[in-house]
C-alpha cells in the first residue's frame, strides 16, 4: 500500500487515508482504492431453509493480497492480486493505470450525465414553452367564442328592441287612429 501512496504522491496527487478508505483525487475525480487480502472457499454446503436449499460458502483467506479500485467504472479491471507467476508488487504500474482508467471513465460518466441533465432541461423548457403557447391560444380562442356569443346577444337584443320598437309604434297608430 506505502508503495502505491508514495507512486501516486511523486506524481503531485493528493492522498487522504482515513480509518475507512485510503483515496486520490485524480481527474477531478475522488478513487477510492485498497489492498486486501482475498479469500478462497473453504468448504460448500446446502442448508435448508423455508423456502427450499440454498448453497452457502464458506470462505477462508488465502494468503494472497489484491489491490482494489473502489470505483464503479463498468467493464473495466478493478482488481490486481497475487498469481502463481506475479506477486502483487510487480503489478503496481497496472495498479496506478487502473486508478487513472477509473478516475478519466467516472469524469467522462459525468460530462455524459451533465450533459444528458442540459438535454432534459431543454426539453422541459421547450415543453412548458409549447404548454404555455397552448395555454395562450386556448385562451384566445375562448376569447374569441365570448366574443362571438355576445356579439350574437347584442344582434338579438337590437332585432328585439327593434320589432318592440315597430310593435309598440303600431300599437300607438292603432290606438291614435281609433275613434274617441
């Protein structure tokens, strides 16, 4: 682990080792990484249950360290250990590599999802655009309606007032031609 920390500080990085995690800010971007020793299966055994059998492990360490990238960088190695024909220190420029791919992937993750944060911004924005416009021609269009209902309205009081008009004219010359 010393080894690493002291690779990834000659290269001006900055490291933080807590009691949880050891990580290095790379890209922008804060790489979460660790040695750990693996396990192996010691034993398998079914073990009934109220659902049925299920397999358990049993898991013992094996001896073998590993480093570990704790980053979510889908499809791409996160994980070096001991082999038959390498020890774990003879991979540590892979190891730094992995940290590099790690923090370049999740910087690129999130210009991706900014981006894809701007595109739906946009279309929100053109959406209650075009929901608004809808409102106003909506509104325009009932406008128009009440326009054209009073407007019928007025045409049916004046026709009114106009035959009341003639009614009442006629009922004056009936009763102004009618004897005394």
């Amino acid at each position: 682990m010393n080894a690493v920390v002291f690779a990834l500080e000659a290269e001006e990085l900055k490291v933080t080792v807590t009691g949880e995690s050891t990580s290095v800010e790379v890209f922008g971007q804060r790489i979460s990484f660790g040695v750990l020793e693996d396990l192996q299966i010691k034993e398998r055994h079914e073990v009934k249950s109220y659902s049925g059998t299920k397999r358990v492990n049993v898991y013992e360490r094996s001896g073998n360290l590993a480093f570990r990238v704790w980053s979510n960088a889908e499809g791409h190695r996160a994980h070096w250990g001991d082999s038959k024909t390498k020890r774990l220190e003879e991979l540590l420029p892979q190891c730094i590599g992995g940290i590099f791919r790690h923090a370049r992937l999740r910087r690129i993750e999130e210009e991706v999802q900014k981006q894809r944060e701007l595109v739906w911004v946009r279309q929100r924005s053109e959406e209650a655009e075009r929901a608004q416009k809808a409102r106003a021609e909506q509104q325009r269009l009932e406008n128009l309606e009440k326009c054209i209902s009073n407007w019928q309205k007025a045409e049916q009081i004046r026709a009114f007032v106009t035959a009341y008009q003639r009614m009442c004219e006629g009922a004056i010359n009936v009763q102004l031609a009618a004897p005394r």
